[in-house]
C-alpha cells in the first residue's frame, strides 16, 4: 500500500510540473509575439520619421522593461543608437532615439538627439495599438 501510495504521489508530482513548465512555455511564447509586434510597430513608425534626416534606418529598438517571462507592460519605454552612412565616412554613430509607447491606445511619443546639435523633441503619432 505504502508504495502504491509513493507511485501515486511521483506521478502527481510530474503532472504538476510538466503543467507548471507547459504554463511557462505559453506564456513565454505569447510574450515573445507581443514583444516582436511592439518592437515592429515602434521601429516602422520611427524609421519613417529617420528618413526624413537621412539616418540610417532601425532594425532593431531596445525595449527596456519589456520581458518574455513576466510580460510586456502597457506603457513601452525605449531607447536606440542612431547611425548614418556616407561614403567618406562609411557609417558613424549620428544620434539617439528615445520614447514610449503605449500598447493599449496606439500613442507613441519620442525625442530625437543628433550628434550635430539638432533635436526634435516630443514628436507624437498614433499608431496601431499592440493587445
């Protein structure tokens, strides 16, 4: 009986963790698409506006509080180098890029700080909200 009763005590303690490691895997998963739809959605908006200085474009944005384990919070704070590419030069750091954005409502706002002096401050723009 007593090891009836260990078998029965093992089994359950696998169940318990192959669903604790299954809940895990989910949530890590739906993280991730969230993060790479924010990141995406970010960086499209932004790199329409670089354009317009002849900066080079992002392929990536750094969330900085966003996380695969423990989610992506409403409000997305980031932050990324800028660079340009000439042909005397090849390319060189140009700048900054920093902001929020927030997920539920589609806003972003952002500042732009290039190496020459030039900023533009507060540069706002409705996006498509990330669920």
């Amino acid at each position: 009986m007593n090891s009836r009763l260990n078998l029965v005590c093992k089994v359950l303690l696998v169940a318990i963790g192959l669903g604790v490691c299954l809940g895990i895997a989910l949530r890590w998963r739906a993280n991730s698409r969230r993060i790479h739809q924010t990141e995406q959605t970010i960086r499209e908006a932004i790199n329409q506006r670089l354009l317009r200085h002849k900066v080079d474009p992002l392929s990536i944005v750094a969330l900085t509080e966003a996380s695969r384990l423990l989610g992506v919070p409403e409000l997305v704070k980031f932050e990324q180098p800028l660079f340009q590419t000439t042909e005397t030069a090849g390319r060189r750091p140009y700048g900054i890029v920093s902001g929020r954005f927030n997920r539920k409502t589609g806003e972003i706002e952002f500042d732009l700080e290039f190496s020459d002096g030039r900023r533009e401050r507060g540069v706002r723009a409705q996006l498509t909200p990330v669920p």
